[in-house]
C-alpha cells in the first residue's frame, strides 16, 4: 500500500469515530504498526489536521479537515482514469477535451505516487465505430439539457421520414453504438427518445420548459423503471 493510500485510510477511519478511539485499534483496523500510526498522525497534523489526543489516550479528528492531494484511493483513480478515457475516445470533441481536462487537473495536486498512477495506468479503452451526429450536435444538446431549454428538432423515422418537434431534452445516454436523447415531446404528449444520427436539423430555443429537469428525469426513471445511478 502507498504512503498516500495509507493516510487517506487513516483520515476515513478517524471520520467514521466521533469518539476518541484508541492508537491499537486505529492500528489493528490499518493493519500497520504503532510506530507506522504515530508516524501518520503527525504527518495529518503537520498538513493541517487537528487530529486531538496522544498515545495510550486516543485520538479523534476534529470536523472541517479537507486533504484535497488525498481524495482519491487506489481504486478511485483507476475509474477516474478509465472513465475519462472513455468520455475522450466515445463522446463528442469539446466533452473528450474536457475529460482529458479534468484528469490533468486531478494529476497536478496528486501525491506523485498516486499521480504515477494516473501515468501508468493500464486500463485502456479499445477502438470503437465512429459515431455519427457528435460535435455539432451533441454540445447544442448538452447546453440546452443544462439550462432546461425546449429544442427544435427534424427527426427521421426508420424509412427517413421526418416530422418537426419540438421537445424538452433532460437526459442524453451513450451506449456503444447509438446516443440517444431522452425527452418530452410536445407533439406526442409523452415521454420519446430520439437517436442523435436521426436528428436531421437542431435549434435551441430561448424558451426554458415549464418542468424542472430533475422532475422530469424522475417521473420518467418511475414510468420505465430505470434504477437510479
């Protein structure tokens, strides 16, 4: 176990006590030595952690301590490392530069063990299909989702048929080979999902939908029965 892994265990283990607990059962719970735990508790205390007692006594974390460098475990960064990569290689260009963003933010403030991990992580994320519909119009939809606006779309049919619609977009799923948006649609009166590479014109309107985009996400995971993530 890394160092850094070692004392982000100890701060999770002193955050899950409100009491003092004692120095052998912080130990015994860490599987290290005393010696390893005295030597942590003053490493915490000198980064800024007011971890209050003393061998044979206890010790207890007082509330408001954050170690930004030590959000992460292991394991952690191995699903942020991952996920980003696959946002990078399977979503549109502005949200894979974004990904690429955010793991290199998350490196800078890493210890550089865990930050080694990030370097030489081998969960890789094989070639895919491209996709159709993506960078034009996979930004226009994240943007109107968050700011809960109506959009315009031109959707094709299976025989390439098209109507004009115009629907209240609060989701967008990515499966392997498809995106598909998740929407009230005015002209039909209900819930309607559109795959992306069948819009074949899209505007964002200046009009938000009359629903919070979280009541309408949960009144439609109710009706389709789709758990929560």
């Amino acid at each position: 176990m890394s160092r850094a892994q070692r004392l982000l265990d100890l701060i999770q283990v002193l955050r899950g006590h409100r009491r003092a607990i004692r120095g052998s059962a912080l130990a015994g719970e860490l599987g290290v030595s005393m010696r390893t735990l005295y030597r942590d508790i003053e490493t915490l205390r000198a980064q800024g952690a007011h971890i209050d007692g003393e061998a044979g006594v206890g010790y207890v974390l007082r509330p408001g301590f954050m170690l930004p460098p030590l959000m992460f475990s292991e394991e952690e960064i191995e699903a942020l490392v991952l996920g980003s990569r696959w946002v990078s290689e399977r979503a549109d260009g502005p949200l894979g530069k974004a990904a690429r963003n955010v793991l290199a933010k998350i490196g800078a403030v890493l210890p550089v063990d865990l930050k080694d991990e990030i370097e030489r992580s081998g969960l890789l994320i094989g070639p895919g299909e491209t996709l159709p519909a993506g960078d034009t119009e996979l930004p226009l939809i994240r943007e109107a989702i968050r700011a809960e606006r109506k959009i315009q779309i031109s959707y094709a049919d299976e025989q390439g048929n098209s109507t004009w619609r115009t629907v209240w977009p609060f989701a967008l799923t990515f499966y392997d080979r498809v995106r598909v948006v998740v929407a009230w649609c005015e002209l039909r009166d209900g819930y309607r999902h559109f795959r992306t590479d069948r819009i074949v014109r899209l505007e964002v309107t200046a009009e938000r939908y009359p629903r919070r985009r979280a009541t309408l996400l949960k009144e439609w995971r109710t009706l389709r029965g789709v758990p929560e993530q």
